[in-house]
C-alpha cells in the first residue's frame, strides 16, 4: 500500500507540476512521431 501511496503522491506532484508547459511539450514531442507516422 505504500508503494501505491508513494506513485500516487508522485504523480499529484507531477499534476501540480508548476512548469506544465514542460509536460505539455513532452506530451506534444512524444505524439508527434506517432501522428507523422499514422498520416
């Protein structure tokens, strides 16, 4: 249960991360090669 606790406040850290443009240009860079590729 303790790991569970501690992925959890890992990923509420990551939710709350103040730089959520860094998380959104991650997303974004790992989305693209799948989109080139689909079109």
């Amino acid at each position: 249960m303790s790991l569970f606790a501690n992925s959890f406040s890992d990923f509420v850290k990551y939710v709350l991360h103040p730089r959520w443009s860094d998380i959104v240009t991650t997303v974004k860079r790992l989305n693209n090669p799948v989109q080139i590729s689909e079109n």
